[in-house]
C-alpha cells in the first residue's frame, strides 16, 4: 500500500542520513526570486549548507525554492524535497535545486516526514500553510515531552511574524504553562546557525560533530 511504501521511503532517508544534521525549512510557497522573503530563505538555506547541515523542505516553490537555491549555491550541498505528487499534479518533481525527492502520499504524511527526519526544524515567514507545519510540529513536541521522550525536533520560529501568532494563541486558547517555551525566536539566518551550533544533537549519532561557521 502507499502507507507501507512511504513508511520505507522515510526510514529508508533516515538511514541515509544517519549521523548528519537535518534541518527542516517551513515556508511560504508565494514568494519568488526578487522578494526579500526568497532572500531571507536564499540566505538561510545557504548558511545550513555552508555549514555542512543537510536541508530539507517541502520541495516546490517560494521559500522551499529559494533556501534550495541557497543550499545549491555551496558545493557539495545536499537538499531534500517532501512532494506531493497525488495533491499537485502540475508539479511532480518539485523545483530544479534539490538533490533528491520523497514523495509522500498525503500533505500531512508530508509534514509528519519531514519533522520526523529533523532535528531541527525553522519556520519561515508564511502563511496558513506554515502555520499548519508550525502547528504540526510544536504539538508533536509538547507529546513527547508529556511522554518523557527527548525524540523531538526543536522548533525555531522567525520572529516576524510567529511572536505575535503565537502570543495571540497562547492568550486567546489559554494555552497550559510551558506551552510556549517549546519556541525558539529566532531574528535571521545567522541567528538560526548560531542557536543550531550551540546544541549538538545528531539523530543515530553517538557522537556530535561540530559544523564550523562560515563567516
């Protein structure tokens, strides 16, 4: 079935990626080359490749492009695109800068992916679509920790605009205490690699290796 076939095609890239550093780019698909929104995710994809992360994103357009067509501007960089064929048609092999495709059988086995393959993942500015990834991954996060599991990604948000999104929810759905400490505010790429050096975490790796920054 595709259930079975996705499950061995995740578990499969987790294999592959075992004892690197994955990281997750949520975005929005409306942003194209020009836009200070395709910079800011061109400016980000590139900074995790230079420092020897390996991306990973929904595969098509906008931000996804974009924080590809920054990794690809390293050589030797490795990108990864979660696609949905069955969901849009038009666009089966998702943009021209990833290295690989994963194509999942649902938007929301899509999602599950990618969090699952993730150390990290960073949520760029976006809109319900976003929202939804954000949504997805921070209370898969707020479970595991009610299970005592430390087998969850952490969570770091653009701060413009997620702060006043997730304030906002926090407030208005009474949120429990510590809801919100699960989000790490983050103001720009360089932000996002210096938080990423300071924790360690390789998923199957017994040992961290620590990317050198890149100026």
């Amino acid at each position: 079935s595709s259930r079975v076939l996705w499950t061995l095609a995740v578990t499969q890239f987790e294999f592959c990626m075992e004892g690197k550093r994955v990281i997750t780019v949520f975005g929005s698909s409306r942003p194209r080359e020009g836009d200070a929104l395709y910079k800011q995710a061109y400016d980000l994809g590139q900074a995790l490749a230079a420092n020897g992360f390996h991306v990973v994103n929904g595969g098509y357009s906008g931000t996804m492009e974009a924080s590809a067509h920054g990794a690809s501007s390293v050589e030797g960089y490795s990108c990864e695109g979660f696609t949905v064929p069955s969901l849009f048609v038009t666009r089966p092999n998702g943009n021209e800068y990833l290295t690989t495709v994963t194509a999942a059988p649902t938007i929301l086995q899509r999602i599950q992916g990618m969090i699952d393959v993730a150390e990290a993942c960073v949520v760029l500015p976006g809109q319900l679509g976003t929202l939804t990834e954000l949504a997805v991954v921070w209370n898969i996060a707020y479970v595991e920790d009610i299970r005592s599991s430390t087998n969850f990604p952490r969570i770091l948000v653009y701060r413009n605009p997620w702060q006043k999104v997730i304030e906002t929810c926090a407030e208005c759905l009474s949120f429990p205490k510590g809801m919100c400490d699960w989000i790490e505010y983050v103001e720009d790429h360089e932000d996002v690699i210096r938080k990423l050096k300071e924790h360690t975490k390789v998923k199957g790796a017994p040992k961290d290796p620590q990317p050198q920054v890149v100026a």
